[in-house]
C-alpha cells in the first residue's frame, strides 16, 4: 500500500516540498532577528555618509567627483562582491558569511574613523562595502531556511524594512553625534554596535532548524562556481529580479547614500535641519510602504510588476515635476512629496527577489540572490559617478545633475517589458511541474 503526495502544492516554484518545509515560528522569528540584527547594523554604516557628505568634503578638502568616488568604491565593491557572496552562502552558509561580513564592515567603519587622508578613508570604505555586502544576502538567504515558502514576500520586505530603521539610525542619531563629538568619535563609536551583533552571530545564529538541514551539494571547484551562475542567469526570473532591482532602488539609494543633502540644502536653501528632516520622511516612507508591499505581494503575486513599474513611473514623475519647476527653488510641498514616493523605490526593489526566488531551487537560493542584488547597486554606482561628474562640469547645476535618473529608468523599463512574457511563462510551467510531480511514499 502506498500514498502520494503532491510536491510544492500551495507554494511557490523552486522551493521547499510541503513535507521540508522550514516550521517558523517563535525560534524561526528570534535566529532571524539576530541576522537581521547585522544588516541593520551595516545599512548604519552604509549610509553614514550620507549625513556626512558636507563634512567629508571639508575634511578631506575634495570637491564633487571625489566626494562621490567614497559612494562609488564602495558600492563599486558590494556589487562586485554579490555573485562571490551568492556561492559562499551556497556553500558555507549563513552563519560563517555573516560573521565574516560583520568583521570587515566593522573596521570599514573603524578606519574611517581613524583615516588621516583621503586614500585611506577610501580604503575604508571599500572594505565596509565588502563585509555590507555579505549581509542581505545571507539574511534572505535565512529567511528561506526558517520560515515557509510562502512568507518569503513579507519577510524579504521585513528584512529591507528594517535594514531602513539603520537609516533612520544614521539619519537621526549619528548626524547629531557627528555635529556634536566631532568625526572620529561618532564614527569610532558607532563601529562598537558591529562587534555587538558580531558575537551575538557567534553565539546564537544557526544556518538552519534541526531536521531541515539542506541535501548535500557536491562542489567541484570553478565547474561548480561556472555551473551555478550560468543557471541561475539562464532563468528568466533571475534576469527580471536583476532589472527590476536595477530599476527600482536606485533613485532613493542615490538621494540617500550622499547627493539627497547636497541638493536640498545647496539647490533648495534648506537648513541641515530640514534637510535631515527630509531624509527622515523618505526612510519613515520606505517602512511604511515596504509594509503594504510584502501584504500585497505576499497575497497576490500578480500584482508585483504593476507595483514595480508604477513606482518607477511615480518617482520619474516627481522628479521631473521637481527639477522642471520654474524658479531657483521648488515648493516644500513638493519635496514632501518627492520624498515621500522615493520612500517606496526601497520595497519596490524587494520585488525583484520575488521573481528570483521562485525561479530558483533553494540550492541556487543564494547565487540567484546575488545576481539580483547587483542590479540596484550598479545603477547606484552609475548614477552617483554620474551626477558628480556633471555637478564638476556644470558648475553645480542639479538639475542637470539630477536628469541621469531619467537615462537608467528608460534602460531598466526597456529590459523589463522584454523580459516579463518570458519569466511569466516559465514561471507557471515550473508551478505547474511543481503540482503534478507526486513522490510515493511507503506505507
């Protein structure tokens, strides 16, 4: 006598059968929250330039460009570094890659504290960007150990949404002490919260629940490394998480990361104060709306390219309303409003992971993260080289500046119409395949 089951009924394609799948709950939600805890921890260190940007430039007497190159290396080096990160989650697991992450992000921000010069605060910041870019990575990747598949919209979001309270961090809490200590002492002090949330990694993180431990994968070396890129790439979800990642995140990650205080208080007049008020509203934003988000997604996963691409045409919308109004200054109506949709490019961003994952088998869960992980970040990288460059060659005209995020909505949008059909029809043959494939079980 004999039963059947049906595998990957009522989840989504590429992960676990009903009968592995990872049980949540309170043990799930307290492991979690400690590698949440780390990438909190890194989007502080991540962003603490972003309140800085004024002061860097005095500090370390450089204009425009090479303020930007600071955002740009170290960008530079977390997109470089996502595929890499990808194979070693793969392969080594979340616990060993946190813990690497949070060493090196943690003297990122220690020596650039201590840097005396210019290089030295650049070398900083790329290694900053090497541990940062091990953390969402291996934190999605957890989230997909612990929790079922079909809680992986809203715990993806969860997870961007607090890794924007670190921004509110840096926007609230470490702008004051930086205007209050002095330089060294805000970010000397800061990097003790890393060895904090280092050791509680050491201590209490596991890569997975007892009795769900992953089938073993043979590796092979560069064959294996070679093999894991070229099939994740080859999935047309993989490529569509990548361009909606690329489209999405970077308008907000721009205004955060460096230029958003350069351009309300030199090209707006506003005070540092309202300014840094500002960036508060695009953060409270993003949490607010990565909330909404992960709800809908979660419940109806047809929604998820209308919210993309209307948040991209949203944010397209106002800043081309901001930049072409007529005077030296817009309304600070509308720089409210700017604000407030630049809140949403954040958890619209997230949704490029929703159409990696179920691409993906939970074997290639960390590989196909990183390819997604890398849009956003490249755009950032682009769009900040970008403006500096033009900010340098137009003597400081923003608007001008600012037009660059027009160029890369246009390229990301091209990709994403011609990649939807394709990541919609493998999509559902791999549901399909997933509902019909039965697994006999003895009596």
């Amino acid at each position: 006598m004999s039963g059947a089951t049906t595998r990957g009924a009522g989840a989504l394609p590429g992960g676990p059968s009903p009968e592995g799948t990872p049980p949540g709950g309170r043990r799930a939600l307290a492991v979690w929250g400690i590698g949440v805890s780390v990438y909190f921890v890194a989007v502080i260190f991540r962003t603490s330039l972003g309140v800085a940007g004024l002061d860097a430039a005095d500090r370390f007497d450089v204009g425009a460009s090479a303020l930007s190159t600071f955002s740009i290396l170290q960008l530079l080096v977390y997109a470089g570094m996502q595929i890499p990160v990808g194979l070693l989650v793969d392969r080594l697991g979340t616990k060993k890659v946190l813990s690497l992450g949070a060493v090196l992000f943690t003297l990122g921000q220690l020596g650039f504290a201590l840097s005396p010069s210019y290089g030295m605060a650049l070398a900083s910041r790329a290694l900053l960007g090497c541990g940062d870019a091990m953390t969402f990575i291996s934190v999605l990747r957890l989230g997909t150990r612990w929790f079922p598949a079909r809680r992986g919209p809203m715990v993806g979001q969860m997870a961007g949404l607090i890794g924007m309270a670190g921004n509110l961090v840096s926007t609230l809490v470490l702008a004051r002490l930086l205007h209050g200590i002095g330089w060294t002492a805000a970010f000397a002090g800061s990097s003790l919260a890393g060895a904090v949330v280092l050791v509680l990694v050491l201590l209490f993180l596991k890569d997975h629940p007892e009795g769900h431990e992953p089938e073993p994968v043979s590796h092979q070396g560069a064959a294996y490394v070679r093999r894991q890129i070229a099939a994740s790439w080859r999935e047309p979800g993989t490529r569509l998480g990548l361009w909606v990642h690329f489209t999405t995140q970077f308008p907000a990650m721009v205004f955060l990361l460096l230029w958003g205080m350069p351009f309300l208080v030199e090209a707006q007049g506003l005070s540092r104060a309202a300014a840094g008020e500002l960036l508060t509203l695009v953060v409270l934003a993003n949490m607010a709306v990565g909330l909404v988000y992960g709800q809908v997604v979660g419940r109806h996963h047809g929604a998820r390219l209308p919210l993309a691409l209307g948040t991209v045409g949203a944010t397209a919308l106002l800043w081309a309303v901001t930049l072409a109004w007529p005077g030296d200054r817009a309304p600070i109506w509308l720089l409210v409003v700017l604000c407030a949709v630049l809140g949403a490019c954040g958890p619209a961003s997230m949704i490029g992971f929703d159409f990696a994952r179920p691409a993906n088998p939970p074997e290639r869960q960390g590989t196909a993260s990183g390819i997604t992980n890398m849009g956003g970040f490249i755009a950032s990288m682009t769009t900040l080289f970008a403006i500096g460059v033009l900010l340098d060659a137009t003597g400081d005209d923003y608007t001008i500046a600012f037009s660059a995020v027009f160029v890369l909505q246009a390229l990301g949008v091209t990709q994403i119409l011609r990649l939807r059909r394709r990541a919609a029809r493998r999509e559902r043959e791999r549901l399909v395949a997933s509902r019909v494939e039965t697994v006999h079980v003895p009596a």
